[in-house]
C-alpha cells in the first residue's frame, strides 16, 4: 500500500510538471527575444517534451500495476527517479530561458512620444469616442534623467564625478635673452670701480730732426657702479609644502623666473635711481641719423642706427625690439606684393643687415635697440640666482615657512656711445 502511494505521488508530480512546462512554453513562444536564445529554447524544449514522454509512460505502468496490485520492481523504481530527476533539470533550464526572454522583451512604448503614449491611452480613446462635460485624463509623466545639477527631478549632475588632471597647469613665461647677449662677470664685493676714457685729443704730427715733439691729451674717470638685489618671497604652510611636492617645485620656479622678469626690465629700463641698476636705454645715445635717405623705412633706420655705432667705433652686434614690430618688418612687401625680407616657409633665425634680431616683449612697442652689446656692458654676479626657505617672526610655531629668492648683481655700461636707441615712429 505505501508502494501504491508512493507512485501516485509522482504522479501528482507529474501532473504539476505538466503545468510548469505549459506556462513555461507559453512564455518561450510569447517571449521573442536574441534569434540565439531563440534556437537554445527549441533544443531545451525538445529534450524536455522527450523526457516528458518518458516520465509519463512510466508513471501510467506504475499506475497500472499499482491498481492491480503487482509489485514494482527496483530497476522501474531506478529509472522513475533517473527520469524524474532529468525532468526536474530540464524544467529549471526552461524557466530560466523564460525569464531571459521576459526580460529581453522590447517595449514597444520606449520609442514613443509622449504624444503617442497619451492618444494610447483607453482614457483617452474613451472621452474621445464619447465626449462628456467635466471629464479629463491625466497621464503622469516622469522626468528623464539628465546631467542637470539642479533641484529638479532626473536632476543626477551631482552623481557625476569630474576628470581631474594631476598637478598644476603653469601660466606661460617668456623667454629671457638680453642678459646673454652682454659679457658675464662675478665679483665678490658690492662695489664695481673702473676707469673710463672721457676724452682724447690726438696731436700727433710728422716732426723734423731736431724738433719738438707735440704733445696730445687724454682724460680719464673713475667710474664707480654698486651691485643691487632683486628679491622676493612666498609664505606656504609646512604641510602643503609636504603633501603637495609640485607646490614646492612651482613656488621654486616662479620664484626664480619672477627675479629673471625683473633683471630683464632693469637691464633696460633701469634708471640708476635709488636700489635700481644703471640700465642701458638710459644710457643709450639717441638715434640720430648720420646720413639723409629719401622715404626712410624701418629696415633703413636700423641701418643708419648700425651707421652711428660704427661711427663711435663700437660696431653693432645685435639689434632688440618688440615681436610686434619685428612683425611688421617680416610683413614688408614691395610693389608686386612680394615680402621684402620675410619667407614664410624659411626658418633661418632671425637676422637683419647681417645682425642677429632679439624680439622680446621686454622691449617697448615702436623701439629699437642697436649696439655692441658684448663690448659696451658687462654684467657682475655677486649673489646667484638662488631660494632659501626659513622661519620668520611667529612662522615656526604656525607651522609656515618662507622661500625667498634673490639675486644681487651689477651693470656696469663702458661705452654709452656704442649703444643706440630710437623709435620707428608708426606710434604717436
């Protein structure tokens, strides 16, 4: 008796394995989905309708002999559980696929717009078909999601992490260049002393046997210049400084290019007044043209300019104005619209009348600098460029620091002759 109920078991158990595989089927072919899973779902079903087949010819044998009262032997009991138990595994695979191609299933609505999607709607289509006072149909629409950083709904901007580039990006520097085209020179003290030739008066002449011999003059000056310091200086707390090393490389930089912006200008433009060098403009002889031209250009004035430092028997060798107007002279064309001196596809370095040509901002717009530069200044070192960091007043109980940098250094123009300094005269 406990045999007879143990095979009408299964088959209850087959009877509700019926029902899964016929819900299990119906989502298989109502459930669309990839062409691949498709064709997978087909061979998973065959196997199941195959050991469907087997399950229940055995159960209605079992059955059978069950009612007549024939015991089952353990080789039909082996294979009613081998077949159930493959039949269980198929069933699984099925589901599975079902709910694969549930999930895959396109929504038709996706691609709609919201225009569509209202007229759908069986609110809409009925107020439509009978149109009554007083009756509305609302169709709640939800936002999409944006990169809107606002209060809004779909608002997910915030959620958006940025790229964030490591380190600092620098600003530009400009290339320095009239500290080398004057002669170096060092001096361990803060006084430069020269003697400088102020006149001559030349009387040599022929002399006759027995003569008297003329006499000619010189005079001499003591020309005394003192070194000046540029300097100045960052204050960083000691922990930026050790979490962020570029921090220090940068103030390190900027401090050193700062002092070199500075030298460049004092160089030049230094009026010799209180802590400031000597500089060579205002030393410069001004522009005076030793010969006339007729319609005078810019090419013909850094000519005559080069003619006046000759004359002063300091030959010109270089020439420094500003980008623009070294622009400007490259743009020259002649008649024929043919450049003058530029090449647009040449990339020999910049020269004029055999002379090498500095552009530099450093320069001001419209001016010109002609002269024997190597031969008419020298720059003295007495301090180096260089950075020192250390405390100051309450700095190392605050955890600060201060970098400084400095320089100290000297100009010493020989010959203010052999210097010329004009303009070209395009600006009032």
């Amino acid at each position: 008796m406990m045999k007879n109920r143990r095979f009408i078991a299964a088959a209850s158990i087959l009877g509700a394995m019926t029902a899964n595989e016929r819900m299990a089927g119906r989502y298989l072919r109502d459930g669309g989905g990839h062409p691949s899973a498709e064709q997978l779902a087909k061979d998973v079903r065959a196997k199941f309708d195959e050991s469907m087949n087997a399950v229940k010819g055995i159960a209605e044998d079992a059955l059978n002999k069950a009612k007549a009262g024939e015991a089952l032997s353990a080789s039909v009991k082996e294979k009613a559980d081998e077949a159930l138990t493959k039949l269980n595994g198929l069933a699984e695979q099925v589901a599975e696929l079902a709910q694969k191609a549930a999930r895959n299933q396109p929504d038709e609505t996706a691609s709609q717009t919201l225009g569509e999607k209202f007229t759908a709607m069986a609110e809409f289509k009925s107020m439509a078909e009978s149109p009554r006072g007083g009756v509305s149909v609302n169709m709640p629409v939800k936002a999409d999601i944006t990169t809107a950083t606002t209060d809004a709904a779909g608002s997910a901007g915030a959620g958006i992490a940025p790229t964030r580039l490591p380190g600092v990006q620098g600003l530009p520097q400009r290339r320095m260049t009239i500290r080398q085209l004057l002669t170096p020179g060092n001096t361990d003290g803060p006084l430069i002393q020269y003697v400088k030739e102020t006149g001559f008066t030349n009387n040599a002449g022929m002399v006759a046997e027995g003569g008297l011999k003329p006499n000619s003059d010189i005079k001499l000056d003591d020309k005394d210049v003192t070194t000046k310091v540029i300097a100045h200086w960052f204050r960083a707390s000691k922990q930026i400084l050790s979490d962020f090393a570029q921090v220090r490389s940068m103030i390190d930089q900027r401090l050193i290019y700062g002092l070199q912006l500075k030298e460049e200008q004092q160089l030049l433009f230094g009026d010799g007044t209180g802590e400031n060098l000597a500089g060579i403009v205002p030393q410069a002889s001004a522009y005076a043209a030793p010969i006339t031209l007729d319609d005078e250009t810019s090419i013909d004035k850094i000519r005559l300019m080069m003619l006046q430092a000759v004359l002063a028997e300091y030959p010109a060798t270089g020439i420094v104005l500003n980008p623009i107007d070294w622009a400007w002279i490259e743009t020259l064309k002649d008649t024929t619209g043919r450049y003058i001196i530029g090449n647009p596809q040449g990339s020999i370095a910049p020269t004029l009348w055999g002379l090498p040509v500095v552009a530099t901002q450093a320069m001001t717009v419209d001016k010109v600098l002609v002269g024997a530069f190597q031969m008419g200044a020298q720059i003295f070192d007495q301090w180096a460029s260089r950075v020192e960091v250390g405390f100051q007043n309450d700095d190392f109980v605050k955890n600060k620091v201060t970098i400084l940098a400095e320089e100290r250094l000297a100009l010493a123009v020989y010959r203010p002759e052999s210097f010329v300094y004009g303009d070209f005269g395009r600006v009032a």
